[in-house]
C-alpha cells in the first residue's frame, strides 16, 4: 500500500522518547490555527512511498527502536499506516501517532471505519486533539498545546475511556 509522506526525520528525539523514527505524512483535515506544518495540509502533494519501501529505509538504523506517525493527520491515511503498524510491531517497535482527532472522536469514527478501527488498535501512544495556539506551551514534552493528551492506547481501549501514558519516559 503506498503512503504519501511529507517527510521523515530518521533519528528524532523530539516525537516521544528515545532515538526515534519519524513518518510525517501529507494531508491534513483540521487546518489548525497556528499549526507549523501548513505545508503538510494539501492531500494532492508530499512523495508517495510503499509502506515496505518505508519499513526497509527505517529498519537499517539499529539505534531507532520507536516509530512515530505525525503530519499532516495520520488518521487520513489510517489504512496505509495501520499496515505500517502492523509491520513495526512485528518487529517489536514501539509505536506512536499524533491526531488532531481525539481518542474519542476516533473511537467514534473506528465504529463505521474498519481502518482507524485497525491503525488505533495498534498503537502503543496517542498524542491527541488539535493544535489550539492559545493554549501553546513550550514546556510541554512531546505535544504542543496543554489540550493534547498522551494516552496509552491499549489500555485506553480496554477501558472503553482515554487513560494518560504512565510510563516515566512519556512524561
Ligand atoms: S492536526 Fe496537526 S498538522 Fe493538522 S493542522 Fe492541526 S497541528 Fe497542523
């Protein structure tokens, strides 16, 4: 299945912990007000990659153990990165995606779509909701608003609620 990225950053430590792998992706549907990555808004461009193909560049780097999904909205590609997903946690990757959508919404939409149903079920972290610039801060590790969550995706789902990361290296 081919994704259409806007970039990668190959050893990030800035998307979660660690030395991590990072898919940003092309197209995004909230359009949030003060977003940094406006050029990543238009689903018509960015470089179209298989997700194989993405696998094969990430995996020659030993030092990445993380992969992170950021945009551009993941969740509008849910089906190519749920199989980049799939892949990554076969091979013991921990994996993480940003969403302007919330857990909620997503759970929402996962009822009616069978491939945000599949890409949320196999994620380890959420970082979720829109970007809102009033509540900018750059204190915060890992997220840019206070109103974003980072959130432990299965545990979130076995609970049917969003419960926060409690893993130290998170916070
Ligand atoms: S969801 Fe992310 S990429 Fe999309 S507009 Fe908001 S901050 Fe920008």
């Amino acid at each position: 299945m081919v994704l259409r990225t806007a970039g990668f950053v190959p050893e990030s430590i800035t998307d979660g912990p660690g030395i991590r792998f990072v898919v940003f992706c092309q197209g995004c549907v909230h359009h949030c007000p003060g977003c940094h990555n406006a050029q990543t808004w238009p689903f018509e461009g960015g470089e179209p990659w298989e997700v194989q193909q993405i696998f094969e560049k990430l995996r020659r780097d030993p030092l990445v153990r993380g992969v992170t999904f950021s945009g551009g909205e993941p969740f509008c590609q849910a089906a190519a990165f749920a199989e980049l997903a799939q892949i990554l946690k076969q091979h013991r990757y921990e994996v993480a995606a940003y969403s302007g959508w919330t857990f909620e919404e997503l759970c929402e939409k996962a009822k009616t779509e069978p491939e945000t149903a599949a890409l949320l079920g196999l994620l380890d972290v959420l970082v979720d909701g829109r970007f809102e610039k009033e509540q900018l801060s750059l204190e915060l590790k890992f997220r840019g608003s206070r109103n974003q969550r980072i959130l432990d995706v299965p545990a979130s789902l076995a609970a049917g609620r969003a419960i926060p990361k409690e893993d130290g290296r998170w916070k």
